[in-house]
C-alpha cells in the first residue's frame, strides 16, 4: 500500500500536511507558553489584546471560544467543599535555576530536578514560575497586587498542574528579595543563578480552591489543573514595582481578565487537626 500519488504536486502537498501536523502535535511541555510577547497584549486598544487573542493566531482559537478558560473569581457560592482532595503533597528540593524576561512576565526555570507536587495520585515534575501583576485570579471579586504561578508538568502525559498563591501589601515576599538584583538585569536570554531552593516560595496554606481550567496567555490551553492556595501571602510594594518595571512596555500590568465561565470549583479543607489557616 502506498500512500503517494503519480502527480508530484500533491506528494509535495501531502508531505508538508504531514510535517505541519507532526508538529502540531508533538509540541512538547517547554512550549505550552507562547515566548515571544509580540504577538499579543493586554491593551485591547491595540487591538490584540485578551479579547483579541483567539483571533490572532488559529491555533489561539481556543482563547476566543474555550469552554474551561482561565483566570476565574472564585466565588463563594459556586464552590463546593471537598475534604477527599487530600493534602496538597509538594515534594520540593534545590536545583540549578535561571532567570529570563520574557517581555509579558519574568520567569523563573529549574533546569535540574527541583521535585514535584502530587494531586491525585500522580506526580508533576516542577517547572517553573512567574508572576502577574494584578493578581488574575479574584477571590469574591477581590483583585489582589500579585499572583505567583508555580508550573508543573507529568512527563509522560505532558498535562500540566499550576499552583497559584495570590500576594497582598506588606512583608517582602523570600523569594522576590532573593531574585530582586537577578529580575533588574534579566534579559532575554536565561541568566544562570545557581541553586535555587524551592522552598523560598511560601504556600502558608493546607486549604485551597481546585478547578479544571486553562493557561491565562496565549494558546490558552485547556485541561490545566489548577489549585490555587486561600491564604494571601504579602509583598512589598518595591517589589511589585521591580517587577513591572522590568517587563516591556505594555506590559506593566500582565493580568488577563477573569473568563465568564461555569466552571466547577472545588475547595479542600483539611482535617482540623491538620489545619494550620
């Protein structure tokens, strides 16, 4: 059986669907966040910002038309209490990190084995994080200065889980003062900072909301594990600052909207022995 026709201008046109779609759909985890922040903004009038977006790009379609976008408010009255979630298990070590601007945000990568968290059951490899400034989860349509997005993924399903930890004024978050010098400098290009113990990054928290939704940039992904932590950490005020500063022009303030979804939202509420909030 063959799978190539007589007339060389349809073997051409087969061969570059076949190359198109093996890219389409090997697009590994490293990927899943779109890089380079030109092709989108959050200034709708510029006419590519967050309504614009599933417009922009058709592999963005979901963006514009997904049923489990993300950020959402996290109402009250549409989350149901959940005790069998369990403990969130986060199994953290130091590893080998860097820094890079991305132009829309500042992240942080581990390139070593920094450990993994476990939700249900399976383990998620720690990847990365990043901040957002406002916060773009709301908490019964409060808007917070800061939201913390702690990236990882299953290396053999590739499906990823995002811790998100919300900041208010006040104390100088850990892990900020120990970046800040690194977020100024921070370039396009990754900028090595040695070990970096995960650790610094403070959940404070056992209770938390859990919902299935999707990345907040570009493609918008879906079927993104979300949990996000209900105790607001704090951060100062020059941090918050540093941050925006050291992203792009436009960029100053990198929170998509809240999606206008249905999506069910669970909240995990420890034993009381266990609880620590």
């Amino acid at each position: 059986m063959t799978f190539f026709h007589t007339n060389p201008s349809i073997n051409f046109l087969f061969l570059i669907s076949l190359i198109l779609s093996s890219h389409l759909y090997n697009v590994s985890a490293d990927d899943s966040e779109v890089e380079d922040e030109s092709p989108f903004t959050y200034l709708e009038d510029t006419g590519k910002g967050p309504s614009k977006w599933g417009t922009i790009d058709p592999l963005w379609k979901a963006c514009g038309n997904g049923k489990l976008q993300s950020p959402i408010d996290l109402l009250s009255r549409r989350v149901q209490v959940y005790p069998r979630l369990g403990k969130l298990k986060g199994v953290y070590k130091p590893a080998q990190a860097v820094v890079k601007n991305r132009g829309h945000d500042i992240s942080m990568a581990w390139k070593g084995d920094a450990g993994y968290i476990n939700i249900n059951g399976t383990d998620y490899n720690l990847q990365q994080c990043h901040w957002h400034s406002p916060s773009e989860h709301t908490i019964n349509g409060s808007r917070y200065p800061l939201e913390l997005h702690i990236v990882h993924i299953n290396p053999i399903t590739n499906k990823i889980a995002v811790v998100g930890i919300v900041y208010k004024y006040g104390r100088p978050d850990p892990l900020l003062t120990k970046l800040f010098h690194h977020i100024k400098s921070a370039g396009k290009e990754e900028k090595p900072l040695g070990i970096i113990d995960p650790g610094l990054i403070r959940f404070g928290s056992r209770k938390y909301y859990r919902y299935i939704g999707s990345l907040t940039v570009p493609p918008c992904t879906e079927g993104v594990t979300w949990t996000i932590l209900k105790k607001v950490r704090t951060v100062s005020r020059e941090q918050v600052r540093e941050l925006r500063e050291a992203v792009h022009d436009g960029f100053e303030s990198n929170a998509r909207p809240t999606q206008n979804s249905k999506i069910a939202v669970q909240f995990y509420i420890p034993k009381e022995s266990e609880a620590s909030s």
